[in-house]
C-alpha cells in the first residue's frame, strides 16, 4: 500500500525558506517518478515540479524556477522540495504524488 506523508510546511515572510519533505512507503521508490503539486484557495491543483528515478529529467512550473529545487533520496525513500525566495502566491497546500496516491498535504503560509 503506498503512503507519502508530507512533513516541513510552515508560515513564513516573504523572502524566506522552507524544505518540504514526503516520507516514501509501500512500492519501489528509486524506480518510480515524484511530483510536488499544490492548491491554493479557490484554484485549481498544479503541477509544482517532477522527478525521475534517477534524477536526471526535473520539471518545474515557470513561476517557480531559480527559487525552487526538487530532490530525491533512494536510499532514505524522500523527496524533498527546497523553496527559496517565497513569495505570496506560493501560499497553497502542497502535496507529494507518484503514479495514482498522494499525501495528506502540508500547508504553506507566505505572508508580512
């Protein structure tokens, strides 16, 4: 059965940081794609980034490239979505994916 549990959300002021993590279990992480997406209020679910097993085809949404980095650890079966510069759009929840199940998600506050 797989299970991802997001952990690392948080408030922060515009400018900060945060690392999400999501915690793999019950199938083959090093050999199955990651994705982080989120929802802000009243919008619909995107596509935040996507990584391959290995690591070698990342995938970013336009607004997030140069402030955000996907990364993975097959041998601790994580993911992990570094957010640097944070801006108030980025407020959403955000929820780690593979293949068809998702996490619970965790929530990201960007506001002064």
């Amino acid at each position: 059965q797989v299970q991802l549990v997001e952990s690392g959300g948080g408030s922060v002021q515009p400018g900060g940081s945060l690392r999400l993590s999501c915690a793999a279990s019950g199938f083959p992480f090093s050999r199955w794609t990651m994705m982080w997406y989120r929802q802000a209020p009243g919008k619909e679910r995107e596509l935040v980034a996507s990584i391959t097993p290995g690591g070698s085809e990342i995938i970013y949404l336009d607004s997030v490239k140069g402030r955000f980095t996907i990364s993975r650890d097959n041998d601790k079966n994580t993911l992990y979505l570094q957010m640097n510069s944070l801006v108030p759009e980025d407020t959403a929840v955000y929820y780690c994916k593979t293949a068809s199940s998702w996490g619970q998600g965790t929530q990201v506050t960007v506001s002064s």
